[in-house]
C-alpha cells in the first residue's frame, strides 16, 4: 500500500535559487524632511511593518451569534530613530514635525492645520544583499501620536535614540 503522505522536501519555493531571505537588519523608514531621506533627517534604529485587525459585526441569527469581518483597523507603528547632531543644523527633525501644529516656545500656541504636519506618504523599504528594494509599503497620511525623546543615563554610553508611535490612515504592499 503507498503512502499518500505529504512530501517533506523544499517544495514550497525554498528549492528555487531565486528565493531571497527578507533580513530584519535591511530596511529604511522614510518620512519626509523627518526620517532616512537626506543629510537633515535621523537615520532609523527600529521599527516593524504594519499590523491591523478586523473589527467584528455580529449579526443576531436564531439561537446563535454570528460573526462577519467589516471594518478594518490599523494599528500604531513604533519607529525608533538615533538622534544625531547634523553637521551646520540646528534644526531637529522631529521637533521641526511637530512645530507645525504646536510650538511650545510661541506662546503655546496650538494651530489647529494640518498642513506640513500629516505627511502625505511615507515609505517603509526592505532590501535584499545587493540594495535592491524587494517589499515596500507605503503609509497614508501619517503623523506623530506621541513622541518619547527618551531617558539619558550618566553610566552609560549607549547612544541616544528617540521614539515615534506613527498613526496613518492605510498601508499598503506596492507591487515590485
């Protein structure tokens, strides 16, 4: 009698000499004027693709509940980036984002635009070993929920990073 088994080999696309390893440790999260995109931007030191759920609909039927996906919801990124001194600026990047809507120094005035302050797009790149982009995403209007400048500590020497929680209306994979 033959065995109707499934076969261990490498046959789903590991055995192909063009599969190329995603590596966590090759990417750029670019925001523009802000993160990874010219001399006055902070290079990025951690940060993760999206994530979402579906919100539930129920729907009463009979005796029993059921359940359906309807909207979806996307949730915050954390993007951890190292705060560098630039060279002839004294601009900070990230403060220079959040001035657009709040600017604690004139008055603390809370201007209630939007504009410069919800970035059109942004763009989250993975790279295989030769620079060539291999997965991007892209982000809808996204801008700063909160943002952590981070502890300092005189015992150490670990260099200084700062951390944005980004909200965004939509990503989506851009077809290569």
């Amino acid at each position: 009698m033959a065995c109707k088994g499934r076969n261990m080999g490498f046959d789903f696309g590991l055995e192909s000499s063009e599969a190329c390893f995603k590596r966590k440790h090759r990417w750029l999260f670019v925001i523009p004027d802000v993160s990874a995109e010219g001399i006055n931007t902070l290079p990025p030191s951690r940060g993760a693709r999206p994530s979402f759920s579906f919100k539930e609909m129920e729907a009463q039927h009979l005796n029993e509940t059921i359940y359906f996906p309807a909207k979806p919801e996307w949730k915050p990124i954390v993007l951890s980036l190292y705060d560098i001194k630039k060279p002839g600026s004294n601009l900070h990047p990230v403060f220079e984002w959040i001035k657009e809507v709040y600017n604690p120094k004139e008055n603390a005035k809370w201007l209630p635009s939007c504009d410069g302050f919800i970035k059109e797009n942004a763009r989250l790149e993975l790279y295989d070993g030769c620079g060539s982009i291999i997965e991007q995403w892209n982000f809808e209007n996204i801008w700063p929920q909160s943002v952590e400048f981070g502890d300092l500590d005189m015992s150490s020497n670990d260099l200084v990073t700062l951390e944005l929680t980004l909200r965004y209306s939509r990503a989506y994979i851009v077809k290569a």
